[in-house]
C-alpha cells in the first residue's frame, strides 16, 4: 500500500509545488536575466585577457595568445604605478574615512542643540550626492590655471606665484584625498551614527554616575559598541582595495595626461587602453588582474574576520 | 538638564569643528554658484571668486535663450531617470519579493546567485565588448538606460530583508486561504506595505540616473544628441583639454571644438543646474538616502 501510494503522492504534492511556485519564478525572470547578462555572462568575458581582443569577432571568436597580454603589461611601469596608486589612494581613504566619519558622528550624536545636529547631518551627506562630473567642475573652479580662485585671489593674496596645478602630478594626492574625504566621508558617517543611536542609553547614564568623564565613555561604551560596524565597512573597503573611483580619478583631474604619474589607478587605465590608446590587451589584462586579485582580497579578509569575530563576517 | 561645566566645553569643541567642516563642504558650492553668476569680463580677468565685481544673468539667460543642446540633454537625462527609476524599482521588488518568502525552493541558491555579483565583476572590457558586440547598444537610447544601472544587488537584497523582516506572514496566509493569486498578494499586500523601502531604494537609483555620466562616455560616441546633462558637461571638459593640447596650430577641428564650447561662465551655470533638482528635492532625498545606508550597514 504505501509502495503504490507514496509514489502518486509524491506527483501530486510536486504538481501541487509546480503550480503554487511557477508564478512566483515568473517575477523573479526579468531581475535574473538582469543579473545574468549584466554581471554574470562578463565574469565569463575575462577570458579576453589570454585572448588577442578582436573587436570584429567578439570575445569568443578573438584567438587565444595565452599570457601575451600579461607579458606586455607587467614589463611596463605602468602596471607599477597603477597598482601603487590604486593600493596606496585606498589605505589613505580608508582610514580617513573611519577616523574622520567616526569622530563626526560621535560629535553629532552628542551635540545637544536640535538644529545644529540637523545641518551638519546635511551638510555632510550632500555632496555624497554629487556626480564626479560636477565636483570635477568645482575643484577646476578652485585650481584653474586660468581662472581659478587659488591662483586669481588666493595667492596673490599671500604674495606668492601662481601654481600649475593642472601640469604637476606633485599636488595632486593631497587634492584627491582630500577631495574624496570632503565628497565621500558622509556616507560612513551616517552609517556610524545610526550604529552609536542604537546603543543603550543606560550604559552611557550608569558611566555618568561612575564619573566616567566624556573621553573614557567614548572610549569603554562607544568603541567597543560601533566596532561591529566598522569591522564591516573595512571590511568592505579592503575588499575592494583593488577598485578606484573611476570619477575621482578621471573627472576630477580632467584626464590630463601630465598627472598620470600620481592619478592613474587601474579603472582610469583599463578604461584609456579600452577607449583611447588602443592598448586593449594590456588593458584587458590589467582588468583581469584586478577582478581576480580584488576577488581574492575579499574572501581573504572575509576568512580573517571568521576568524577574529563570526558575527562580522559578511559569508 | 544644566550641562556639567567641561560638558560645556565639549558641546563648544564639536560644534566649532562640525561647523567649520560645514562650510568647508557647502563653500565649493557658493563658488559655483557665484562664478555662474559673474559677468564674463569679469570672469576673465579676475577669476572665478565668491564676491562677484559685477554680477550677471546672462549665462542662464543663454541656456535658455540659445541653448537647445543643453535643454534637450536636460529633457534626456530627465527621461532616462524617469524610466531608469521605475523599471528599476518594479523589476527589483518583482525579484525580492520571492526571495523573501521563507519556503521558496532553492531559495538559497537565489540569495547566493545575486550576493556573488557583489563579490566579483568581470569588468569594464568583457561588459563594453557584450554590450557593444552581442547587443548593439552602442550610440541607441538603450545605452543611458540599461547598463548596470537597472538594477543593483545590493538593492535586492535590503528590499528582500525589508519585506522579510517587515511584513507579518499571516497577512500572506491569510491571502492564500482566500485564494488570492501571487501577482495580486504582490499587487496588493508587498507593493503598499513595501513601500517605504520601495521609495529608498527608487531614491538611490534616481540619483545613480540622474548623475551617471559613464554609460554615455562609454556608449555614445556619436550620437550626441542622445547625451543626458553629465555627459555633456564632460564633453566640455574634453573639448577643453583638445583645444589646449592643439593651441598652437589652429586647426579647423579646433575651431569647431571652440565654436561649440560655451564660456566659462556658462560651463558654471549648467553645472549649477545639473545640481539644482538635487538642491531642491534635497530634504526628501536625505530622508530616504539616510535611512537606505543605515540599512544597508545592518546586512
């Protein structure tokens, strides 16, 4: 009895499960197929990098030339300083960002005035929402050789020379750093902030009692309490270490050719070899080092955060 | 509660610091703003400054007088926003919404198929050579609307928690019991219980239109007309490094480059009104972008 039946039952119950899914799979087609041409069939396009590119042909019928591409690119010093600059702007970004968006929502959190809590809350998320194009167009307006208001009225103000901002790669690491942390700090911040607003006000007011002064409740109670979330973001950010800001980099110093030396990064360079020079083998390569050196970064810091702490890790 | 006396000298510590940090934040937007609004004499011989000599109009009264291209890629970047934002909300909570129930087969091959695209990406040349090769997006509309933007995993995965976490699986049942179809609980019970999360994530995919300028530096080559307003501010800085890097010679590329490039005080204004809908809508935005990131850090 049970030999005959549990057959006809399983059919039934996996109809049953066919006709009570099948719409359910039918909403989830337009995002898979999304994800599967967007990101997915492109994985499968690294293989171009061993590949002599044949716009014409396309990234399977290209002929393969195995590690050619890699050969050019590593001989050049361009794979250097590319790498360099992409691996050291990171750190710097790293940790100012942490530094400056940790000590910023301590600070917002903690000013007691509503409406001055309120504007710098703003103020520090506005120009997160800025494209690179415009704040490419305010540092030009700020350093323009020409008619900028640096070298127009600030330094003749001082009494001093014009500078050639726009012709020497020397300046430019301090102006994108710190042009990243004005537009990018924000977004850490907010995220600081609503990590110090979910701690207990009972741990703060028992400190007070102790006579716990401002900086040793900083210290023992908010520390330790938002630490989750900063393991997680750089986390995050080391994961993409590998990754340059393709607007800072390429906007902000108007793609001028005099500063690659202190502005390319591995995005500006994939994206010239790919457009511009012409050196797309080279170019292909670079973007297969990268997604594969950036994959490994991520799965090799996500392992050390098992390690040191398991509820942090992100898989 | 009266504030304890070295209370009192941090809450002055911070707010000096936070202020300070304000206007070093809003004072680059003045600028833009005050040099858009200098006489070009000016401009020219005194530099762009926060306290015009003389003030002047004209550069917006030319965007609107004489600038068609610059209307008509503010009438596209509009449209591609538009579209963009509501294709990208639709299709991202048709995705969510299944991976959200707690049952669904293989549902956590589904999580990982979408968490993987965040964890690895093939790149710039495999993506430009597919869409340019296999689907032929190069200089067509498609290309401001399609690529990359119109949906994100990221996204994907707050609206799944949020309605996961969000909506009480009895009203689901309930539904079920009075045979309701999925497209209708979709329709009628994710849809406006989503909505909140909906809007956030409508909010970060209109920003990511309505600032995107790399489809167009990738994929419009030709057809500029099909330029949203970031392109073709871009476009005017590359025509400026062309016409300085071919000063000498003028060449008569060079001089179609000059005849199209507009003043720099104008270049300013249509950056200011690029940002000007942001300016405006910008109470609105915070809200939901703020709320979006702090969801985001809670995975």
């Amino acid at each position: 009895m049970t030999n005959a039946a549990a057959p006809a039952k399983k059919g039934s119950s996996l109809s049953a499960k066919v006709k009570k899914w099948t719409p359910v799979y039918l909403m989830m087609i337009p995002g898979a197929l999304y994800l599967l041409i967007n990101n997915y069939i492109p994985m499968f396009g690294l293989v171009i990098a061993f590949k002599q590119v044949d716009f014409q042909k396309g990234i399977l019928a290209s002929p393969w030339i195995g590690f050619q591409n890699f050969q050019f690119l590593f001989q050049t010093k361009d794979a250097f300083v590319i790498t360099r600059n992409t691996l050291l702007y990171n750190i710097a970004f790293i940790f100012l960002n942490t530094f400056i968006g940790i000590l910023f929502a301590i600070f917002i959190c903690d000013i007691s005035r509503k409406t001055g809590k309120k504007v710098y809350q703003s103020a520090i998320l506005f120009p997160y929402l800025m494209s690179w194009v415009i704040v490419g167009y305010i540092i030009y307006a700020i350093f323009s050789m020409q008619y900028g208001i640096v070298n127009k009225s600030i330094l003749p103000a001082l009494g001093m020379d014009p500078l050639m901002w726009y012709n020497d790669p020397k300046y430019w690491p301090a102006i994108l750093i710190i042009t990243n942390t004005w537009k990018g700090s924000g977004y850490g911040c907010l995220i600081y902030i609503s990590s110090i607003n979910g701690i207990e006000a009972s741990y703060f007011e028992a400190a007070e009692l102790d006579g716990a002064n401002k900086f040793q409740q900083i210290w023992n109670i908010t520390m330790p309490e938002i630490l989750p979330s900063v393991i997680t973001l750089t986390l995050l950010s080391i994961g993409r270490i590998f990754y340059s800001d393709f607007g800072l980099f390429y906007q902000v110093p108007r793609d001028s050719g005099l500063l690659y030396s202190t502005t390319n990064t591995i995005d500006t360079y994939v994206y010239r070899g790919l457009m511009k020079l012409g050196n797309v083998g080279m170019a292909s390569a670079a973007g297969f080092y990268q997604s594969v050196v950036g994959f490994i970064l991520v799965l090799l810091s996500n392992w050390v955060v098992r390690k040191i702490s398991p509820d942090n890790a992100l898989f | 509660m009266a504030l304890k006396k070295k209370d009192r000298g941090y809450q002055i510590a911070a707010n000096v610091i936070m202020a300070l940090w304000t206007i070093f934040i809003i004072l680059p937007f003045v600028l833009l703003l005050m040099s858009s609004l200098t006489d070009e004499t000016v401009l020219l011989n005194k530099g762009y400054g926060f306290f015009p000599e003389k003030f002047s109009f004209e550069a917006y009264s030319y965007i609107f007088k004489s600038g068609d291209k610059i209307l008509s890629a503010y009438a596209h970047t509009i449209f591609y926003t538009v579209v963009g934002t509501l294709v990208n909300v639709l299709i991202t909570a048709l995705f969510a919404y299944p991976l959200s129930l707690k049952n669904l087969p293989g549902r956590k091959a589904w999580n990982f198929y979408v968490f993987f695209t965040m964890l690895f990406s093939g790149g710039l040349i495999p993506s430009y050579m597919m869409w340019t090769g296999t689907f032929h997006i190069k200089d067509t509309i498609w290309a401001q609307i399609i690529p990359s933007l119109l949906m994100s995993a990221m996204n994907v995965l707050l609206v799944r928690t949020y309605f996961a976490t969000s909506i009480p699986d009895a009203l689901f049942e309930a539904a079920q019991i009075d045979g309701a179809s999925q497209m209708r609980i979709f329709r009628s019970i994710v849809i406006p219980l989503g909505k909140p999360i909906l809007v956030t994530i409508g909010t970060f995919s209109g920003l990511a239109y309505w600032n995107d300028w790399n489809n167009g530096l990738y994929y419009i080559t030709q057809a500029t007309d099909l330029y949203g307003i970031q392109n073709l501010l871009n476009r005017m800085v590359s025509d400026l490094q062309f016409l300085t890097s071919n000063a000498s010679g003028m060449s008569s590329d060079a001089m179609q480059t000059l005849a199209r490039t507009p003043t720099t005080g104008v270049q300013m204004a249509i950056a200011f009104v690029a940002i000007l809908p942001i300016l405006i809508l910008f109470p609105f935005l915070q809200k939901y972008y703020s709320k979006g990131i702090s969801l985001g850090a809670v995975k």
